[in-house]
C-alpha cells in the first residue's frame, strides 16, 4: 500500500520531458519533488505562474508570490507570470500537457466528482471544472477508498460532477489504472496487494487483464 | 491625464446600495485592501462582490461578510471563509460559483466588448445547467455571459498618474481583467509614479481602464498559507 | 469652404478633457495638431498605441513604433503599447471616448461605407468596422461631394457597408451636421457657404431648423 | 526547456504544402522576416496565410504572392500592396477579409480554447452575411469562429531558450495573439538570451507558447511611410 508520497512519485514516472504540468492541491502538489533526472517539466499554476519552484527558504517567502493552493513558492529561471485569463487561455487551450488532481469519486467512464458535497461542502470548483474540460491527459491522485472504507472508484459518481468523461488515468494508494471504453484497466499494483485487495475496494468495473506487475520505484 | 485622487474614500465616491463590484486578488494576494476598508467604513449594503475568492474570517472579502453588506458573491473558490459558508449554507448570502477560468474570461469579455462566448468548462455539471450547449470540432461547448461592474477595485504595485498600471508576481491574478470591466475603476498602488516613469512596453493595464488611482497605506499583505523548506 | 486641416480644426473643437481618441487615417489624423489648450486627451492608435505622439524628428524616427496608418510616430510621457487584441478590447469595449474617420458615403440613418467599391478597390477594411460597431461617438470627416460632384451624403448608401446606423456626425469642407432620427441635421456652415448650396450638395434628407450658425474658429 | 534551433531553415521543418500558417505584424512592423524568407526558399505551395496585411510589393508577405505560393490570404488590410490587389481582382488569390479587431480576438480565442464569440463588428455588412447574429443588450452582435493554424510565425525582440518572449514597440500588434494560436509556435528574435535574463513579471508571450526559436539575422525593418517633423 502506498503512501501519499509514494502515489506522487509513481505519477512523476508519467512525466515526458518538456511538458508544462498543472497539479491540484494536496498529493499532486508533492510530484513536483518526484521529477525523473534528465527530464525537464516546468509547472503551471492556474493563478499565473510558469516555471514554479520549490518553496522558499524561511524568511525569504513573498506575500506577492504564491501558487493557486496560497502557498508561498519561488520562481524558476525562465519562468513567467500572467494573468488569470492568460493562465487559462493555457490550460483550455491545451498548452498544458498534464493535469494532475484529487478527487472525491471517479468513474468508470472518466467522470469526475471533486468539488461539492450538497448542503455539507460548498467550497467552491476553482479551477478544477476548466482543467479537467480541457486537458487531454489527466491523472487523478486520490485514496482507492474514503474514510468509512467506500470505494471512490464507482459505477457512477453520486457528488455532483466536476467533469464527464475526462479522467484518463488514477493512481491510488493500492493501484494504477487507465481509463477506456467504461472501465478501469488496471496497470499496477501497489507494492505487496494483491489482485483481489484491488477489486476488494473497486466499485466500478476493473478490467484485469494478464499478469498485474508490481509499481516498481527508483 | 491625471485620474489621481487623495485616498480610499474619494475613490469610492458614487458607490450605492445594491451595485455590483468587482475585486482583484488571488485568496489575500494582490486583493485592494484599503478599498475593502473603505467600504466597510461606507457602510455600503446588499451588494455583489464579484471575486475569485471571499477572503477569510478576519481579512480581506471577509470584512465585508462580517459587516452582512454582501448580498450575493460570484466566486470560484471560497474555501477558506468559515462565516461565508455558514451564511451560505443558512441562505443568508446567495452565491454563485463559475469555474475560475470562465470567471476571469468573463470579466476579460466584460470590459472587451465581448458579450458572450463558448467555454467546455463546465460542461455536463450544474454549472451548465440552463446554459446554451453547442458543439465545436466534435466537443460540447457552454455560452457564457460577459460581466461587467458598477465599480472594480485593483490593487496594483506601482501605477502613474494617468492610469497605467504594473502588478508584482502573483499580485497580478484577476486585477487586470477586473480592471477592464468596471464602468468606474478604481486602483490603487502601493507606488504612485509621474507619467512617463514606467516603461510603455511593459504596462500590464494601460490607463484607459482606470478612472481613479490612488496611493494606499497600511499594506498588510497578509500571507494565507506559508510555506518554506529547510536550509 | 474648408480645406482639410479647416474640417480637422473643426473636428478639435469636439474634444472633451479626458477622453481617448482614435483618429483615422487622412483627415482624421490631423486632428491631433488642433487640440484646444487646456484640455488633455490620448490618442489611441489600433495597432497598440495609447498615448500617441507627434511625428518623429528626422533621424529619429524608429520602425518598431508606427502607427496604424504605418506612419513613423513618437510617444508621449505616460503612454502604454499593447497588443492588438487588448487594442480591439478598448474600442469594442467602449472604452475610447470618439472615433474619427473618413467615408466614401453617409447614410441619413447612419450607416457609412468606406472600404470597397465592388471590383476595383478592395484594401480591407482594417480597423474600421470594429471602430464603428463599437463607439458610441463616431465623427465622419470628409469632403461633402466627390471627385465627379456627387453628394457624400445619401439617403442609402450604394457602396458595401461598413456599419449601420452609427455615425453621429458629419463634418465636411461645407458644414456640420448630426445624425438622427434617419437624417442630417444641419448645425453650422463652412464660412461664406450657404444653406442652399449645402443643401444642394446633400442627397439625404437635410433638416434645416432656424437660423445656421456659420463655423467660428479661434 | 531547451527549444532554440539553429536557424529559420531548421525551425520551419514540417511545413506542408496546403498548410495554414499565421505570420506576425502590422504592415512590414514585426513581421518574421527570416521565417518568410526560409517560407519562400522552401517553395511550400498552396498556403493559407493568415496575417493582418500583405506586406508591399517587394517585402514581407508580398515575396510569397511573387512566387505564387499563397493560395488564400485571410488579413484585414491589404491596401499597400499592388501585386496582391491584382492576384485578388483577376481570382488567383483567395482572399478572407476580416475585420482587424475580430481577426485578432480570433487568433487569441484560438490559442485560448474559445471555439467562438460574439462581437458587434460587422453586423449589417457582407462580412456577416451566413453567420449568426443575436442580441445581447440590445444590439446585435455576429458569431465568429476561432482561428488556429499550423504553424504561426512570430518575431520579437528577445526571447530566451524556454520561448519567453519581448516585443519591443508596436511590433508587437498580432504577435502574441498568434503565438498563442500556432499548433508549431516559431519565434524568430533579435536577440536570444539565457533563461532568467527576463524579467518574469514582464514576459509578454510566456514560453508555453512558443515551440521552436532562433535568433534571426539581417533584418531590414522597412519603414513604410517615414514621417517626421521639422526641428
């Protein structure tokens, strides 16, 4: 079973030299530690940053300067910044080779659930609803189960949607799947779960075809 | 051109019960604090603020909740406000979230002349509902509407007396935009320059899209989420 | 009867403190030499000029700064350059006060052609129908009739149309006239021109309400 | 990122005969003069162009219409050049004249993901005749479709090795628009710089934009029409 920092540094696997990336709050933030050596990425930030860096040393953070989860970061060199309809003309556009992001519920189709729970979270879809209608490439970084245990890999999201159809690939902490034809294919396995444990926790329909290797990690 | 007033209260002369403002900012980056302080202070009511985020409790956008001059608020992400979601889940604040790329293109559409315009964003969820769908290179398309502002309130860096305007880092965000789309636009810099100081190729919002310019004081520039590494 | 610079001083006297202005190639742009003292307006140039200055000093002039008639131009102390989408984002946006411009023809409800004669002259209409699409306050300068004597100023126009039912007013080398309620409406003559030969050289409805005022000019 | 190459003969590998390219610049301000140059050189043939103006006789766009390799021309002025006018008249030439505001809002909307808008240019003319029309506050507006295109030829003044870009004066117009709009972005500049030699809060084409750059060389920077005034 993976860790939040094991999920981040499988999904930095994905990552193809020169692509500009765009990663949601909480795991997907943490791939940007994960980069391959010999790749170069540069990171987006949907209020208006190209080339994003790591965080700052402490003393030396910019009110001025912060990324769209409103944490001070830095700027790398080449980077860039823009405005807010700029940075989306990137993203709709489909400049931004991947999205990565959490989410609530998957489904098999590629639907996406992420930011609402009726009359209990309001807070609101940021960017997500923009990235998600307009990347070719999206991975979702999420937990294969929610607290009470309930599987978020469903039939058919019961949140209200943040996307239809758009989700490309998942990695959880139990698996990697890929998303085609209405149903989850599944690519990997975590370190030391089994086939079984996988559909255990897998609502929707799991493809299994073959032998399922191992994620393996550098 | 000189647009310059002397302070936070001249600049908001004119604002009245009920309009619609808009205001710069990222969370509490680059948002028009000494405006916001103004109109606590002008006790203006039952307005809509049109802002990608609504501050939080004690600060920014938040000011105005505690005060319930806020009608409606037209965000996309409101996440760090504990009294703006209880006032909305109580009904007490009518809200209206938009995808924050088809929030800052609407305003961008707002002060560009362009009514309307088709986005995928959105498209198959609530946001879309009751909105025009059409499909372009074979993928579904919602219309969306320009908006507009009786009074926008940018923060900018510096700015001269005509108008111009330059934004540090991030602090840029939404207020360029904004600034286009106000019928009245108000900015205020921390640095306010002579004509001729700042470089005319490297103007982020030319002065034709701000009415009033002042120079703010106090700037708190609160930071929401600081985040650093190690030595 | 006014010469051209005569009908661009007139123009002048429309400027109000403040406003932003686009001038048109021809006459309209030497309505810049004739701006009354006192008061302070920008020119807007829509290649992405805001701020537009005199012609440069011989030796002086620069090819990356031209105007939108390609003419070598200089910028004043608080001037901005942008690109032409944000340029065109201004004028649609009514965000520049006055658009003066030249015609072929002048419509007694407003509309005006001035770029094509169907088979001989087709340069593009550039800027123009966006200018007058857009701005609420758009000023015609022109000759009143054309080479061949035939009035400038019809009931329908017979050339291709650049806009519909926009033009406000009308300043040619006879007279001063506003646009409204489907005809034009004499406000001054060109001085030692009459109404009769005003009327005359009009083709479109021409209303004549008392006494006209001949132009004063300081 | 590393996207410099060595030359314009390099950077226009791929180009196709029946291809859509967009060229930069107003009149002969800003234009690619290397990549029109390698554009002749190559002989690539029965191109669309999309470009603001068509360059005079002699220069600018004006050498591919001597060569006959542009099929189409979609610009919004095209007055200054005589060998243009006569290709037009006498239907060699397939010729889309747009107004200049909705060309440009076309490019960015292309490279921005808006398949369409609405804009109140052109309406009542030939330019609307087939395309939609609706009200929106009580005027009507036309729909326009994006533009986009293969490869979108660009100059500036400096770029660096990541594809940020400078323009320097009004050599800018139509540039970043298209840049935006380009499938194969290529930036030709006068000047190639490290990264980090720009100042990121004065980019005005982020490198996202841009696929391929080289520092161009020789370039002529016609002056159209030189107007000066007396000392």
């Amino acid at each position: 079973m993976l860790g939040k920092k094991e999920i981040a540094q499988r999904i930095a696997q994905e990552l193809q030299n020169g692509w500009y990336v765009n990663l949601g709050i909480g795991i997907p933030t943490l791939v940007a530690n994960f980069v391959p050596a010999g790749i170069t990425v540069e990171f987006q930030s949907e209020n208006g940053i190209l080339g994003m860096g790591p965080f700052p040393f402490d003393g030396e953070e910019d009110a001025d300067l912060i990324n769209a989860g409103k944490q001070t970061v830095t700027l790398q060199a080449g980077a860039s910044i823009f405005d807010s309809a700029t940075s989306f003309a990137m993203i709709r556009g489909q400049h931004v080779q991947l999205t990565v992001l959490g989410a609530m519920e998957v489904a098999e189709n590629g639907d996406i659930a992420n930011w609402k729970i009726p009359g209990r979270m309001v807070k609101g879809m940021g960017g997500a609803m923009d990235l998600v209608a307009s990347a070719e490439n999206i991975i979702v970084a999420m937990m294969h189960t929610n607290k009470k245990g309930e599987s978020k890999l469903l039939k058919q999201c019961s949140l209200p949607l943040t996307g239809v159809g758009c989700v490309t690939k998942v990695v959880t902490n139990l698996a990697v799947m890929e998303i085609k034809d209405g149903a989850f294919h599944l690519l990997e396995r975590a370190p030391g779960v089994s086939v079984d444990e996988i559909k255990a926790a897998t609502e929707g329909s799991l493809i299994v075809d073959g032998d399922i290797p191992e994620m393996t990690f550098d | 051109m000189n647009k310059v007033v002397g302070n936070a209260q001249e600049a908001i002369q004119g604002v009245k019960d009920g309009m619609t403002f808009m205001l710069g900012g990222f969370g509490l980056c680059g948002i028009p604090e000494n405006a916001i302080s103004a109109l606590r202070d002008s006790a203006v009511k039952n307005i809509t603020c049109i802002s990608n985020n609504a501050g939080v409790d004690d600060f920014g956008l938040g000011l105005l909740l505690q005060t319930k001059q806020i009608k409606k608020m037209v965000s996309s992400y409101v996440g760090e406000n504990d009294e703006f979601e209880r006032q909305m889940l109580s009904g007490e604040l009518e809200v209206d979230l938009i995808p924050q790329g088809s929030l800052a293109e609407r305003c961008r559409a707002g002060g560009a002349g362009i009514p309307a315009f088709f986005t995928p964003a959105g498209y198959g969820t609530e946001v879309a509902e009751g909105k025009e769908v059409r499909d372009f290179n074979g993928k579904p398309h919602v219309l969306e509407l320009a908006l507009t502002a009786d009074f926008a309130f940018v923060k900018a860096w510096k700015g001269d007396r005509a108008g111009n305007l330059i934004f540090k880092s991030t602090a840029r965000n939404f207020n360029p935009l904004m600034a286009m789309a106000g019928k009245i636009t108000v900015a205020e810099v921390e640095e306010l320059v002579p004509e001729g100081e700042l470089d005319p190729n490297f103007i982020h919002t030319p002065g034709i899209f701000v009415q009033r310019i002042f120079e703010g004081k106090n700037y708190e520039k609160r930071i929401e989420q600081k985040t650093v590494r190690s030595r």
